[in-house]
C-alpha cells in the first residue's frame, strides 16, 4: 500500500487576491513556443483583467508569433539571456531586461547562451484619442530608484514612462529589512507582483500572510494592501498595475 501524508500549502486564493507559491504551479504547454515551460501565474479565471505567465525557455526555446492589434505585451527576464527581435532590430536582453511591446506588434524572442526564465504579461490596450505607445527596450540596473512618499530608504523604479500614451506601469520596489509601506492601500488598480528577491509580509484584505522570493500575488481593485520586509536582505519585486485611464461606465 502507497503511503499517503497531507502536504501544506502556503496558496492561498480568495475573491480579490491570490498568492501562489511556485511549487504549486504546474508546467503548462503554449502552441506558439518551442521548447519551453509556461506557468499561467494570473488571469481572466482568476478575476483578472491581464494574463501573466512565468516562461522557462531551453536552449532552444523560443516563440515567433503576432499580437494581437488590441494587445500589449512586456517582457522581463529573470535569469539567463534572451534575444528579442522587434521593429527591424534585435536586441540583447540579460537578467533586468525588459521590453514592451505595442499593440500588434510581430516579434521574435528566444533563449541566447543557455536556457532562459522570463516574466511575460500581456493585456487588452485601452485605446484613446491623441495618444498612442511606443516600444520600449531596457534595463533596469540602468534606471535610477526614486524615493518613495520621501522615503529614502524605500526606492521605487519606474520602467515606463508615466503619460497618457501607456495604460500600464511596471515597477520595481526595494525595501531594506524592517521597512514597510507607510501605509494600508485601497484602491482601484490590480497588480500582478512577482518576488525577485527575499521575503516579508504582505497584507492583503485583512491578514498578514508570508510571502518569499519567487512568489506570484494577484491583487484586485480595492484589495486592502501593505508590505513589511523581514529576514536578512533587500526585498525586491516587480509590479503590475493598470493607470492613466477613466473608469468605463
């Protein structure tokens, strides 16, 4: 007889948010990508307005493919190199690069030097009149942290420009051990947040609930949210969340 035990999970999905371990998620198979490892992190199933996958590219992985002409798309990797072919031009992209692509872009990524893991979010662009977004190609070491709330100690990185042309922002934040949020957010934008580096607690809705590198959080509009950083290291993560738009009635 097979022994059987009760195995923990630190998961945990409620209404308005989600925090899901990458233990738990399993491997997914995307048709338009070759020799790689999709975990579908957030999405539409979830209450989410955006999808967000964690790639995982051998060697060989890549995709070759279209999006669709209502469709954005961003780029960050994780580990490894990756190579991305957008507009014409090809671009080298190390660990801390990122990308974003407009609506309808066409575009070639792949793996370079070895297997590759990336962040890769994609979302239904809220069009309006006079505006329109560019590609954008960077690095994130080569962004300079801005204090947060006059903070010094918290530095937040902004990897897009904040105009009416982009309906999205994606950011980094750091935190020192001991420092938190200077207060409980609520407010309409979701986030799609992914642990880079050390751990905390996070609040959301109305319990603290542990949170470490390599943790997915999926928060909703108007989730009650705060961040405390424990343990030895800088927590870092980077973030998701939907702005510059009116709400649609």
């Amino acid at each position: 007889m097979a022994s059987q035990a009760r195995v923990a999970s630190r998961a945990v999905v409620e209404r308005n948010y989600a925090i899901l371990p990458p233990e738990g998620i399993p491997e997914s198979v995307l048709p338009e990508w070759t020799a790689t490892a999709a975990r579908v992190l957030t999405a539409p199933a979830m209450g989410a307005e955006f999808v967000e996958y964690l790639l995982d590219l051998a060697a060989t992985g890549g995709s070759k493919q279209t999006l669709g002409p209502q469709i954005e798309a961003f780029f960050y990797v994780l580990e490894g190199r990756a190579r991305l072919e957008l507009g014409g031009k090809a671009h080298d992209l190390a660990p801390g690069g990122f990308a974003y692509l407009s609506p309808g872009s066409k575009f070639t990524l792949g793996a370079t030097a070895g297997p590759a893991r990336l962040l890769w979010l994609k979302k239904r662009y809220q069009p309006v009149a006079g505006h329109a977004p560019s590609d954008r190609i960077g690095n994130e070491r080569d962004i300079l942290g801005e204090p947060f709330m006059d903070i010094k100690a918290l530095l937040l990185k902004h990897l897009l420009p904040d105009t009416a042309d982009y309906d999205l922002a994606m950011n980094i934040f750091t935190f020192p051990p001991g420092y938190s949020l200077p207060m409980t957010e609520t407010h309409i934008m979701e986030h799609g947040l992914y642990f880079l580096q050390g751990q905390g607690d996070y609040y959301l809705g109305d319990t603290w609930r542990e949170v470490q590198a390599g943790d997915f959080i999926w928060m909703g509009p108007y989730c009650p949210q705060g961040f405390l950083a424990t343990g030895s290291e800088p927590a870092r993560y980077i973030y998701y969340k939907n702005v510059n738009r009116d709400v649609e009635l």
